[in-house]
C-alpha cells in the first residue's frame, strides 16, 4: 500500500455537486445510472466525464428516474457500487423502486439535490422539502438511513458515508442535499482512498449450497455476492423467507421484516452523524441540516459573541433520527430552534422526542431564499 | 424424449413447491421449458444466465428455475437488466415480461432498451390479458375484445410488439407461440446468441382470464386457434393480402448485427485508455 | 428421435403435476392420452399406440409427463421405471 503513496491529497476548488463525485469515486462508485434534472445535474455530468475512464465504471443515461434507479438496482446485484442523483420530481418517480430496494436489500446511494416544491416548484431554488418524503416515501414499512450535507467538504464525506453505510448495511442511503450545497463552490481537500475507510458487503464464506440470501445473522446483514458468481438465488419484491422465496407465513413474514428493521436500527449508534457545537453549557439550541445548518453556525457564533449561552447541533443522519443527541439537547436547553426550509418536518422529529423539557421553536421558510443567520440570530435572542 | 423432461428438472428448483402456480394449460410453462431447452442446447453454464422476470403471471417463471433469478417490480424488469448487463456484460441475460408488463407500464423502457439496442434477450408472454390481476385489458387486447375493464369491447387498437420493436431499432425480432414449440426452442436459440437487443414475442394462451370470457371453450380451443392461425413468415408475405385476415406470421422479422450497446461502451474505454 | 413403430415407449405421468389441462389428450397423433375425472389428471390408457412424437412432452406447461423408450428406465438404467401412479 504504501508504495502507491506517490500523490498527495489534492486541494480543489469545487462545486458541491463536485465534491459528491470526488467521494463517489472516492467510495469506489463503479456504476452510475441517471436523468438529469436541476439542481444535480452536476452531478450526473461529472459522472458520465469520469467512470468510463476509471477501471470498469458504467455510466448510462436512462429514459427516466425510475429507469435510473432500476439500473442502479440491477448493477448492485451484480456486485457495483452504485449511485444516481436526481431532485423532487424525479425523487417522487423512483419511490416505488426505493421499496423494492429496500426489500430486496440492495445497496446503493440516491442523492437528492431538493429545490422548491412540490411538483416542478422552484427548480433552481433551495429547499428542504423532503426529507420525511425520504424517510417514508415508499409505501410500506421499512427502515432507511437518511443523511445530509452542510457543505462542500461534508459533500465528499457524506457521500463516503453514504456508500459505506449502504454496502455495510445492505441498504439503500439516501443523501439529501439542497441546491445551495450542490451549488456553492468553494476549496476542498480530495484525500487519497487509502487514507479513508472504504467498505465493502460481506461475501458468502459457505459454499453455495449452504447459503441462503436473506438469513438471519446475529447483524442482521445477510452476505451478498454478485450475480454470477455460483451462488444462484431469487430475489424478489414479494416478501420472502430466507432464500429469497415468497412466502405468507405469519412467522417468516415477521422474521424478514424485523429483521430488515433491526439491522439498521440496532446500529443507530454507528449511523446517527451529528457535529455538535457548543451545546454542552447551551441554553438555547438549534438543530438544524444542510446549508441550513451554516447560517445556524454563524448565528451562534454570534449570539456568544452577544453572551447568549447558545448552541448548534448540525445533523448529518436524518433518519434514523439522532435521537439520543436531541434529547440531550431538549434536556439542557429552554429553547431548542429547529430552522429549516420547509414547513417543519425534522421539527416533527425533535417535538416527537422532547421530554417536555424545553420548548421547541420552528423557523420556515418556502420562498425558494436560504434562511440567514440573522434571522436564526434574532430567534435566539428571544429564545 | 424421455431426456426432455429430465433435463427440465435438472434446471427446476426443487425446493420449490411444485406443481407451479399457473393455472392448468397456461402456456407460461411451456415458455419456461422452452427456455431451458435453448439454454441447456447452448451449453450456457446456470451461473452466466440471470433471468429478470417482471411482475404477473408470466414474471412468476422465474422463482422455478435455478438460474440468477430477479423478480423486479411491474414494467421495469427492462431497466434492472440494463445494470447487470452493462455491469456484467459477460452475462446472458433473459428478460420474461407479460405483454402488461412489457407495453403497457413499461412501454417506454421497452422502446428505449430496444433503441439502445443492449444485448438483452427478452422473451414477452403475450397472452393479451392481465393474467394475474384477473383479466383487464392490456396494450395487446385485440380490438373487440371483452375484458373487465372493456366490458363493452375493447376500442382501443392494440400493440404490435413485431413492428414496435422493429421500428424501435433491435437488433433480433422475432415471434412464436407455445403451440409451435420447435420453432419457440429455435427462435430462443437465436435470440439467446443474437448480440444486441433480441426480442421473441410468444403467443400464449391464458384460458382463465381471456379465452374464456372471448369464446373459446377450453384451454384446448385456445391452443387449436393458434395452431390454425399462426403461419411461418415467408409463406405469410406470400398469401394474398385479403386473404391474411386472421392469420399471424411467426418467423424472425428482423436479424441485423449492428454492435450491441455493451459492446459500443466497451471500446468506447479501450479508446480512452488509450488516450 | 421419431419412432414411427408403435409400442416402443412407456409414458409416466406424475400425477402431482399434471393439472388435467388436455392439451396432451387433445393433441396425442395416437390418441394415447386421456384424462381420468376421477384422479384429476392424464392417463395413458393406450400406451401400445405410441408413436414417440413427442408432442406431449414438449408441450405440457407443468414437466408432468415423460415418454421413455421401452427396455430403458427414465433414470438411465439403474432403477426400474417408474408406474404410471394413477
Ligand atoms: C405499479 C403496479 N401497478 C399495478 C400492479 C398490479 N399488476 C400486477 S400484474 C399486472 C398485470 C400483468 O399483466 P401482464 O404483464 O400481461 O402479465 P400476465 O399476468 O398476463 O402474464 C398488474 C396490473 C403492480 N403490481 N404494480
Ligand atoms: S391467469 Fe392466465 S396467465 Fe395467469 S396463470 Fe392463469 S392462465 Fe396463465
Ligand atoms: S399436458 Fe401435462 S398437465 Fe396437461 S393433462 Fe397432459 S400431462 Fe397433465
Ligand atoms: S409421444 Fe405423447 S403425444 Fe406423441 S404419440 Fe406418444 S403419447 Fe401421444
Ligand atoms: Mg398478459
């Protein structure tokens, strides 16, 4: 390994559309399937100018969202690491095929650059919209690792993170940024692969007769080799028992369904990201994401700089809810300021886990304009 | 022919539970050992062959034989076959849709696959129905037909996979029906090896959900129509055209060799490795 | 493969698998076939007509029916064949 030290980690000057590239091939991303839509079209041209120079990276523009999606399916199950990105509209096209990831335990990134909503909405403008879309956007229950990125550097992390979680966990990872993220340039650090933690699924160690593709393990992830290689198995949408085949039973349909649930959520201590700052004498908090979340930083910068005890939890991981890290917030502080644009949907989330130990404050806002920290700065203030 | 059903239980799942779910006489099943027949007679090795099935009866073959096996979600079995063949180009990969599955939700996946021209054989179950949500009409109702949602006749025309599928720029088009079963094991044969996207459209009866309410009084009356009806290709071109009515050309209607997607992308990265 | 002398083969139906759909009845050149109401599948009721056309085998939807060469066993020659188990 440490022969192949020659390069150093490189400085760029990035997009944050960019930078979810750099981490994508960082990552070890070999398979892109994609339609382009603002604001993440960067993100696909990035992709189609680099993977077909990389070692065997696929790029393939599909007919649309859901296509997109179901070539990045098809490509995980042949053993790729695999993203597409999109934003609203396309977002809402591919949720049926979300579920159907999720069912059949296929990892793979989907980025989701949100703009005003819904429908066409504002395409060019920055919003929060969906992210409870994210969480249960697919019908049906399931459990799904949501993150997000504040800003371009996170970007290139995030997206690590996000195929790390995806191959570790066998499970779709859905990154929610906003337009101003994916569009803000600034100067990042690529770092070199082998300086980062690289994931990979598990690979069966039984010989194929022995393995079934949906067993229970003491994780819960079962091991997935790629197709093709000796281990033929069935994998459907339909639930299943363990290998793979449809079932009804009562038991075996628990035992998946628990099982796809457990083993994401018994690791919430692994998966929930957050970067908190200055909350442990805090008296009012903020919890915020995204670019959001650096208007926030400022705001209580200043508010310190006021005397105001005030203090930031910028989330990473949306879902599973970082719970155990709000609670502790609400716990501490009399005011805890959720800002975010949308109508209040991580709000939900922080009311849902207050123990009724500090008043929760929304800040929202729709109109396609990022909130400032003036506007969070003035919430503190009163909080 | 003793070896003809061996060797189809060679490839069947055996822990499946058997026999299949399709109802009696559903030509669904004749299509699967067709299948098996033209895979076993290409000495394709089980573990290069991922079959991606899509939602309906038809998509319910491919739980039963031991092959890579996707059941995908209904109209897409299109796209998740595009990323293992362009993530595996070595592979074979079979696409078995139901003419629902195929046209209707998934018609524009369909045309595009076939435009892109990615070496995908796919074999379409035409039983002119939804078999399995229990008889509506699909994109191949032919016009005047009853179904429980044209309970007045259908008014609609319908597809012609054939012509779509030419028009849409495949490499291999070709039509059979479960009747004619030798030439469905040849016509499979070929698109098997065909590069490019190769499609055969199969005829097939569901007695349950279409030939029943559409006057036909068996399964058997359904399989006599298709015997009566269908013609090879070049004697079809050679009858009178007043006299086609009612008679359908089987045969391969379209067999270019322009490069196949994969192979386009392929050198495509030889060529940017080279600098 | 065609046999055109009679009586040369021997034809197993499992009856767990045949669905009794007819095709094979309706089709048989020999008219070998015929569905037994009582069991609810096929039944060779004139297995010395045979032709070894094949018909049958190649079409039944559901892998029920096998016709094997006389003197032969459908397992290759170890085990006897199997009765028509209906
Ligand atoms: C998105 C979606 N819409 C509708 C359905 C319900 N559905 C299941 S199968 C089917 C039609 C199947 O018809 P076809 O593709 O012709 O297959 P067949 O059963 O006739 O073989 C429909 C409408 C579904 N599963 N998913
Ligand atoms: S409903 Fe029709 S297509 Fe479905 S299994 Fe029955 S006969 Fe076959
Ligand atoms: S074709 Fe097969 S299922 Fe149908 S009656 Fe004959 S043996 Fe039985
Ligand atoms: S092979 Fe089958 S169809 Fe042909 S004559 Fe014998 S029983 Fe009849
Ligand atoms: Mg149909």
């Amino acid at each position: 390994m440490s022969a192949k030290r020659k390069t150093a980690a490189r400085e760029i000057f990035a997009l944050g559309a960019e930078a979810v590239v750099e981490g994508a091939l960082l990552a070890g991303c070999s398979f892109y399937g994609g339609y382009p839509i603002t604001p993440s079209s960067e993100i696909m041209e990035g992709m189609a100018e680099r993977l077909p120079r990389t070692e065997d990276g696929v790029f393939i523009q599909m007919e649309d969202e859901i296509a997109s999606l179901g070539a990045c399916i098809g490509a995980s199950l042949a053993g790729r690491k695999v993203m597409t990105a999109t934003s609203g509209p396309g977002f809402s096209l591919m949720q049926e095929l979300i579920g159907y990831a999720c069912m059949i335990e296929a990892p793979l990134v989907l980025v989701n650059v949100m703009r005003g909503g819904p429908s066409t909405g504002l395409p060019t403008s920055p919003a929060q919209g969906d992210v409870q879309q994210a969480r249960w956007g697919t019908h049906g229950d399931h459990s799904i690792i949501v993150l997000s990125a504040t800003d371009v550097q996170d970007c290139l992390h995030m997206t690590v993170k996000a195929f790390n979680f995806a191959e570790k966990y066998r499970t779709p990872v859905i990154l929610l940024l906003d337009e101003v993220t994916a569009h803000t340039r600034e100067k990042i650090t690529v770092p070199l692969a082998q300086d980062l933690e690289i994931l990979y699924r598990l690979q069966p160690s039984m010989p194929p007769e022995w393995y079934k593709p949906f067993e229970e393990t003491v994780r819960g992830v079962p091991p997935m080799p790629p197709l093709g290689s000796g281990y033929r198995f069935h994998v459907t949408g339909l639930t299943h028992d363990d290998h793979g085949y449809p079932t009804q039973k009562p038991d075996e349909v628990v035992a998946a369904i628990s099982r796809q649930f457990r083993k994401i959520d018994q690791f919430f201590f692994d998966i929930q990201i957050t970067d908190e700052f200055l909350t442990g004498d805090a008296e009012v908090g903020v919890v915020a994401y995204g670019s959001v979340a650096r208007s926030a930083h400022l705001a209580v910068e200043q508010a310190r700089e006021r005397g105001i005890k005030a203090g930031l939890i910028d989330l990473k991981t949306l879902f599973p809810f970082p719970r155990a890290a709000v609670e502790g917030l609400l716990r501490r502080c009399r005011t805890v300021i959720v800002p975010e644009m949308n109508m209040g949907q991580i709000s939900r989330e922080v009311k849902r886990v207050n123990p009724g130990t500090s008043t929760v404050w929304t800040i929202n806002r729709v109109d396609g304009h990022i909130i400032t920290p003036k506007q969070i700065l003035e919430s503190i203030r009163k909080g | 022919m003793a070896e003809v059903t061996q060797l189809i239980h060679e490839y069947l799942r055996h822990d499946k539970k058997f026999p299949h779910v399709l109802c009696p006489g559903c030509g669904h099943g004749i299509l699967l050992g067709s299948l098996i027949r033209s895979v076993h007679a290409l000495g394709i090795p089980k573990d290069d062959v991922a079959l991606v099935a899509g939602i309906g009866c038809s998509g319910r073959v491919a739980v039963y034989v031991d092959f890579n096996t996707v059941h995908a979600v209904h109209g897409r079995a299109l796209t998740v076959a595009t990323g293992i063949k362009m993530a595996k180009p070595d592979m074979h990969v079979i696409v078995v849709q139901g003419d629902g599955d195929a046209l209707s939700i998934g018609g524009n996946h369909f045309i595009h696959a076939a435009r892109r021209n990615i070496g995908l054989t796919v074999l379409v179950l035409n039983n002119f129905i939804y078999g399995m949500t229990g008889g509506q009409c699909s994109s191949a109702t032919p016009l005047g037909c009853w179904s429980t949602t044209t309970p007045y006749g259908q008014m609609e025309k319908s597809f012609d996979f054939v012509e779509m599928t030419r028009a849409a720029g495949a490499n291999f088009v070709s039509r059979g029906t479960v009747f004619h079963v030798k030439t469905l094991d040849k016509l499979v044969r070929q698109a098997l090896v065909h590069p490019g996207f190769s499609l055969v459209e199969v005829l097939t009866p569901c007695h349950t959900q279409f030939g029943r309410k559409n006057k036909f009084k068996s399964p058997v009356d359904m399989y006599q129509w298709l015997k009566k009806a269908a013609m090879p290709l070049e004697a079809y071109e050679k009858l009178d055209p007043d006299k086609r009515a009612g008679r359908i050309p089987i045969g391969v209607f379209v067999d270019n060799h322009e490069p196949a997607l994969e192979t386009r992308y392929a050198a495509m990265r030889a060529k940017l490795a080279k600098g | 493969m065609t046999n055109p002398k009679k009586g040369q083969t021997r034809i197993t139906i499992y009856p767990d698998w045949c669905k009794a759909c007819g095709l094979c009845v309706a089709f048989c050149p020999a008219k070998v076939l015929e569905i037994d109401v009582a069991a609810g599948c096929a039944r060779a009721v004139r297995e010395q007509e045979c032709v070894n056309c094949g018909f049958c085998e190649l079409h039944c939807p559901d892998f029920a029916i096998v016709v094997t060469p006389r003197g032969k066993t459908r397992n290759g020659g170890t085990q006897p064949p199997q009765e028509n188990g209906n």
